[in-house]
C-alpha cells in the first residue's frame, strides 16, 4: 500500500465513512492514476479536468458515477495531498434529474411467478416488500427478523444509520419458507461461493438483470427498481409521505417527495383549474371558415 493510499485511507475512517464509501473512493483514485500511469502527487487541475470529460463523453458514465469520482479526488487534493486549487478549478457537475422508472404490480407479479429458484425469488420479494437498498439488504442477519414484533432491524443503513421497518406477513411466511429450506445461520442470504460472507451487490444486480430480462420487462432491471415501485405502490394505496420517508430511510423529505410525481393517484387526484371556470359551453365555430 502506498502512502497516500494508506493516508487517504485514514483520512476517510477518520471522518466515519462507510466501507462501501470508503472503497468508491478509493477505488475511483486508483483508476485515476492508472489512466495517467503516474502518481497523483504528480498530476493537476488540468489532469482532473480531462479525466473527468473523459468519462462523461468517451466512456459516458451516469451522473452520479461522475459525481463519486469528483468527490473522491476532491477528497485526495483537498484533504489529504493539501492542495488549495480544486474547488476554483474543477466546477461541480450540475444534477439533471431523470425520471424515476416505475414497475408495475403486474410486471413484479410477472418477475416473481416467473423465478422458480427459492433464494432468488425471496430475494426479490423482499426488495419489493421492504424497498430496502441493495447493500442493505445483502448485509441481512437471521437475528434481524424480529417476529413476535414484526420488524425488520436495519442495522446498517445509508450513513451507518439503522432503522427499524415494518415486516410484512405475507413477506415473513415467505421468509419461514425460505429458512426451513436453506438453513441460513449467520447472513440470511449468504454467498454460494463464499458461505461465510454475505451476497454481494454484482450477483443481486445480476439476479434482477435476469428475473427482468425472463420476465420480458421493456427496461433493464436492477434492485432500486423495486424500491420505487414500493414507495410509489404504497403512495398509491395512501400511505403518507412521512412513513414512506422512514420507510426509505431518507434523510430529508424532499428526497421522498420526488415519488408524488409519479404516483398516479395523486396526479389523478388533483383537479384542473379548468374544472372550475364558469365558461359557457361551446360546440360549433361562431364563423363558417375552416381555421387552418
């Protein structure tokens, strides 16, 4: 491990990042240097700047993959190489918000009737069921189904925030079914390869990739699918903002709120101001000339 690896290393548990935080930023560093073939010690604002057009146009990475990789080589210039330049040179990327993909009832229904492997289907089932998040859900223990409570422990949420959640019936008789079957003692969905660790998020995108492409969904399937037809599934059924919010796991409610976009009872709900003038109805032009 080279010095800096190890300084940005420290530097990052320092500040009591996640694991998985701490790994993208690490990992984005390595790729810089490695495109460079030089230590970053030795490059600048303009090596910065020509990295990151290179993954917006020649690779054409997402916003937020561009997002990680700015905010992981801030990290290295500002905090741990001490360089004053970063900010004024390397502008931050302005967020163009996409529209959120939302799976119907059918089309889960469909992935689900059409998964005959045990373990995946649970899998899936409880992306829908608890619209938790891919690393959340791998990271699953036996012990945090809660029973008698019928609560799920999230105990290693966004943040390293834990978070208590609802544990539906129909997800609980299925989980039982699940653990007669497979027996876990440790992880709830333990690796194949690897019994002693966790599923990794590469095989559960992997899983849903498949169950979607089986299922003959229009578009590709990963596992934040499933959380978006859960919160907008249950915004349709009129569940709160507030509970969907502590459902999610969001910090700020703004973040929940983008869900009222898309949630058709809402739209459906909320009358055009048409609707309420008093105009005179009309059906047929006052003058004889077709309008052109």
């Amino acid at each position: 491990m080279t010095p800096i690896r190890k300084r940005m290393i420290e530097e990052l548990q320092l500040r009591n990042l996640s694991t998985s935080t701490i790994h993208s930023y690490v990992s984005a560093v390595w790729r810089f240097t490695r495109h460079f073939h030089k230590s970053p010690e030795l490059l600048g604002p303009e090596d910065v700047r020509q990295y990151l057009l290179y993954l917006r146009n020649d690779k054409k990475r997402a916003f937020n993959t561009l997002q990680v990789n700015r905010a992981a080589l801030r990290f290295l210039y500002v905090r741990v190489l001490k360089r004053g330049w970063f900010d004024e040179e390397i502008p931050a990327p302005k967020k163009r918000p996409l529209p959120i993909t939302v799976m119907t009832a059918e089309q889960i229904t469909r992935i689900l009737d059409l998964t005959h492997n045990l373990k995946h289907w649970t899998i899936l089932a409880t992306f829908y069921a608890t619209a938790l998040r891919c690393d959340e859900l791998r990271r699953l223990k036996v012990l945090d189904i809660d029973s008698p409570r019928m609560l799920l422990h999230i105990r290693h949420g966004k943040g390293g925030v834990p978070r208590d959640i609802p544990l539906s019936p129909a997800l609980r008789e299925r989980l039982r079914i699940y653990y007669r079957w497979r027996k876990p003692t440790d992880w709830l969905f333990p690796s194949k390869q690897r019994p002693g660790q966790p599923v990794t998020c590469h095989t559960l995108r992997n899983l849903c990739a498949q169950a979607g492409r089986r299922a003959a969904i229009p578009f590709g399937v990963h596992p934040h699918l499933f959380r978006h037809a859960c919160a907008t599934h249950m915004l349709d059924a009129g569940a709160d903002l507030r509970t969907i919010q502590a459902l999610l796991g969001h910090a700020d409610i703004r973040t929940t709120a983008r869900y009222l976009h898309v949630s058709t009872r809402h739209l459906q709900a909320a009358p055009s101001p048409f609707d309420s003038l008093p105009v005179k109805p009309i059906d047929r032009s006052v003058d004889n000339a077709r309008q052109r």
